[in-house]
C-alpha cells in the first residue's frame, strides 16, 4: 500500500526580488493507493502529477509529510536500503528511455546486470510476457513506438518490483498501440498482481483502465473518485480496420 499523509512538495525558483520564491508542486496531499489496484492521476500540466510519481519512487524527497510504502517511509532508511527499496518500485516513461545502441533484449537486461544477477532466463521470460520474444536481437530504431513501449514494460518488470509507475506511458503512442500497451499493463496487474500507479492526461485511457483515480489541480488534490468503466471495446486486429470500422 503507498500512503501520502500531508505531503507538501516546493521548489525555490531561478530569480531575485520578486521572480524568486518558492513554486508549491503539491499542496497537503493525503491519499492511500491500495495493493493490485490500477490508480489513474489526472490532471493538467503543471498539476503536480510527476511530482506524485517522483516522491513515491523517492527520486526526491517531500518538504513535509510523509511517504509510505508498505508501512516503510524511504526518507527515514539508509542509502543501502532506500535502494534496495526502490528496486520494488519499477518506472515506464512516455518516451520510453531506451539505448539506441542496445538491442531490446540488452535493455530489458540492463537493470539485472547493474544488480549482477543472472539474466537471460528472466529477460526472455519478460519479453515473452509483453510480445516481444521474437524481436530480442533487435535495435529500437527497427521497433514501432509500441513496441518500444513494450520493452520499457519489460525492462521496468525485470526485478520483480510490487510497484509499477506509469507517467504518461502512452502520449506518444497512437489509438491502436495505446490499446496494445493497455491491454498489457492490465496483464501486469492481474497476473503479476502488480500495484499499478497511472499518470495521464488523457482521460479515456484512465477510464478504461483505472478502479480509481486522483484529480490534481494546482498542486492540490481535488478529487479521488471510483471509476466506471465504459463498455467493452470492440476488438480490431489492426489500426488499419479499426479506422475503416469507425470510420464507416
């Protein structure tokens, strides 16, 4: 469970006099995220969503309340065991973050190597996980946009982690490949039981995919609301039908 009891995160903004100061990114949150469910955040630019995602990962710390992963406040830890806390915790990126000069397979590989675990058994399993087995040996500049995205699930999924953050992990993707990465990071949640935290602006992917979702507006929580799913989409084999269906 990820717990956020009267989290304030500021910057100190560039400037003097009165361009400097402080910026307030999220204003007295208190949320609770429960275990193997999807959680949507939604909000405009400038909101406060990333700012969520990264106090939760601990890539920076709150400047007051707490952060609590399974009862476990990461700022309160050593460096040794915030890392190996983190290694719970796996992140998907909008722009998928992958090495060019990689295969697919050695990007997915690349957290075990830093941890020096064996990894081939595990990277092939993952990339068989997201539909990627059979494009192992190839670079990202040969893979569409969806399939990058695939990899990064894999990679993000390759140690395991209980915790999978999401930050608009489909705003550079089309309707078709959009659905693609849906569907798996559904899987993810009920096969792997992964609790799944989902930034997006993009109110129809959080509709379909989320139990609840949190409304950020200027840093400040607004709203957690269940959501209703919409009914079942029609299932299309390519983008290329799915427009000429919906087009017709």
């Amino acid at each position: 469970m990820i717990e956020l009891q009267q989290v304030t995160k500021s910057y100190r903004s560039r400037g003097t006099g009165r361009r400097g100061g402080e910026v307030h990114a999220l204003r007295g949150i208190d949320l609770t995220i429960r275990d193997e469910e999807m959680f949507g955040v939604v909000g405009e630019s400038g909101s406060g969503k990333s700012s969520l995602l990264r106090l939760i990962n601990h890539l920076e710390a709150p400047t007051s309340g707490r952060v609590l992963v399974d009862g476990v406040d990461l700022a309160r830890l050593s460096p040794r065991a915030r890392r190996a806390q983190r290694r719970r915790i796996g992140m998907v990126f909008q722009q998928f973050n992958l090495l060019a000069n990689k295969t697919a397979f050695d990007n997915v590989a690349l957290p075990l190597r830093l941890q020096r675990r064996r990894e081939r058994e595990r990277v092939m399993q993952m990339l068989d996980f997201v539909n990627m087995a059979d494009r192992a040996h190839q670079h990202p500049s040969l893979l569409s946009g969806g399939e990058k995205q695939r990899v990064a699930i894999a990679r993000a999924l390759v140690t395991d982690p209980g915790i999978l953050l999401c930050d608009e992990p489909t705003s550079a993707l089309d309707d078709h490949h959009t659905e693609e990465v849906m569907d798996i990071l559904g899987q993810v949640r009920r096969e792997l039981r992964t609790t799944i935290v989902l930034v997006s602006h993009e109110l129809d992917v959080v509709k379909a995919s989320c139990d609840r979702a949190a409304v950020l507006e200027r840093g400040r929580l607004t709203a957690v609301t269940d959501v209703v799913a919409p009914p079942p989409r029609e299932a299309y084999s390519s983008y290329a039908e799915r427009a000429q269906r919906y087009l017709a």
